[in-house]
C-alpha cells in the first residue's frame, strides 16, 4: 500500500496488517531525547548505562510507540486515523543499533461506531518481541 493511501472503514478486515521498520541510531534516541526532555542517561550514556541491568545504553519505550503511530497514520488505516486508545507492554529493551519492526494487526472492526481494534508489536532484527499492545483507532469512512 502506498503511504498516502488510506483504507476507509468499509475497507478494513480482521487480519489485514501493516509494518514500518527503522533502525534505532544513536541520533534518533538523542532527537527523542531533546524533544520529549527525557534526558534518562540509561539512553544517553552509556557508562551510565553500564551500570544498569541493561548494561547498554537503550531506546526510550515511548519512541518504540511513536513506531507504531507511523504505522496507523501512515499505513493503517493511514492518513485521516485518529488515535483513540493504545494500551502498552514493555517486554525487553530496545538497544542502541536495533532494527525495529513495528506491526499492526487489525483483530476488530466496528462499523457502526467508525472504530478499529489492533494488535500492535515491535519486534528486533532477532524476531524478539520488544513491546506488545493494542491500539483503538477511528477509521476514514467513504465519502
């Protein structure tokens, strides 16, 4: 799907899916950092890091969620999704040079109300799920 497409309510079905992958650099975590003020050295430094039980320096939670927002603005249903509810768990860190896969899987549509329920992941290059949630999303409708 393009990304300027959008799918409209009528459009959706349980089981359609979207993904967006990035690569967490360093610049994108000190970006996060500046622009939320989440100075935490676990992600800023790493000998502060080192000392933590992560040993590593690691991504803010927040930005693997922000992942997921690119999927459903952008993918599905994409452009005209409006954010409703998204409920979040943290299962494992998300490292410095990670490839995050973000995905959302559609598990409910309800017409009558213009709302989508959603299976939302990350996961890592190493196929280990990182964050798990699920999202409530009001869809275009056809005009």
């Amino acid at each position: 799907m393009e990304q300027n497409n959008a799918y409209c309510i009528e459009d959706l079905k349980v089981g359609m899916s979207a993904s967006f992958e990035k690569v967490l650099g360093d610049a994108e975590v000190r970006q996060y950092a500046e622009l939320t003020g989440d100075n935490n050295p676990v992600h800023l430094d790493e000998e502060f890091a080192k000392g933590t039980m992560f040993k590593t320096r690691i991504a803010h939670g927040m930005l693997l969620a922000g992942f997921i927002s690119t999927v459903i603005g952008c993918h599905l249903p994409g452009p005209g999704a409006i954010y409703v509810k998204q409920d979040l768990t943290f299962l494992a860190p998300a490292r410095i040079g990670d490839t995050i896969t973000a995905r959302a899987t559609v598990t409910e549509v309800l017409a009558d109300k213009n709302r989508i329920t959603l299976h939302t992941t990350c996961t890592n290059q190493n196929g280990e799920q990182v964050l798990d949630g699920q999202a409530v999303v009001i869809s275009p409708r056809k005009k």
